[in-house]
C-alpha cells in the first residue's frame, strides 16, 4: 500500500513539473523585486553593456532564485526563469517608456509576430530586417519613422531583446 502511495506521488510530481507555470509562479519574482530593480533592468537592456551590467542582472538572479527554490527548479529552469523575468521586468518598463514616446508596443509586436499565440522567435540579436518590418508598420500607422529619435530606436531595440528574452525563457522553462 505504502508503495502504491509513493508511485503515485511520484507522478504527480512529474506531471504538475510538465505542465505551464501558473501565472502566479511566473509573477513571483516580479513581485518579490525591491523597488526601482524593473526599472535598472530595463536600463540594463538598453545599455547592451554585460560588464556594465552585472551587478543588476545578479540582483535579479538572487530574486528569482528565491522563487525558484520555492518551487523546486532545477538548475536549467532557473536559467530560463532568469531569461523570463528578465524580459517580462523590461516588457513592463520599456512599454511605458514607448508610450510616452507615441509608440505603441502593440505596433512592434504584430510587425514581429510577438504575443501569445504568435510565433515569438527567439533573438539572439534584433535584425536589419526586424528594424525594416518596424519602419514600415510605423509608417502604416501614420508615423515618420525618421521622426523616431535615436534614443527612440534604442527603446525599440531593447523591446525587442526584451521579448524574445521572456518567450524563450518561458518556452525553456517548461
């Protein structure tokens, strides 16, 4: 009897591990961040400076390995827990920044087929092409994608680093 009980526990533990991560575990370590760290990470995406950028990326890392131990990852899932939150702390910071430049988010993510649902290519690194797909929905829009400033573009190019960040650590994730 005490066997059977086992066995069983065993798999559910290996079919809760193969399902998707609750929306409320993938917002743990969002939620567990002290103030103002959503904001250095998303700096941190815009500058493209690992060096740089180290001490804000391990901050992160000890905040999602809190969450992480809670439940029980693996080392390879909290890499890609890593991955996600980065990308999801920069998401939710770089689309205020955009909008208060007058570019929407949504304009980026239907040009690059970004969203639930959507292909959501991983990037290792945002493309001329990418940037040309983005020109021309700015310009579907009735927007002067000349008009978009430098520090502009950079915003667009962090969005994009920042997305393909979260959906590959999400897809890595489970």
């Amino acid at each position: 009897m005490m066997r059977k009980v086992l066995v069983a526990l065993a798999l559910l533990a290996g079919a809760q591990g193969a399902q998707a991560r609750s929306p409320e575990a993938l917002a743990c370590a969002v939620k567990a961040a002290p103030v103002g760290l959503d904001a250095r990470v998303a700096d941190a995406i815009v500058a493209q400076d690992p060096d740089r950028n180290r001490p804000v990326i391990d901050e992160l890392r000890r905040v999602v390995e809190g969450c992480a131990r809670d439940q029980f990852l693996d080392a390879k899932q909290t890499d890609a827990y890593v991955d996600y939150t980065l990308g999801r702390m920069g998401r939710d910071v770089l689309d205020a920044r955009l909008a208060a430049i007058g570019i929407p988010v949504s304009l980026i993510d239907d040009a690059l087929d970004i969203g639930p649902g959507k292909t959501n290519n991983p990037a290792e690194k945002v493309t001329q092409g990418d940037l040309n797909r983005i020109t021309a929905a700015l310009r579907d829009a009735g927007q002067d994608p000349a008009a978009v400033t430098p520090d502009g573009w950079r915003l667009i190019t962090a969005w994009i680093a920042a997305t393909a960040n979260m959906f590959d650590g999400l897809r890595r994730l489970d």
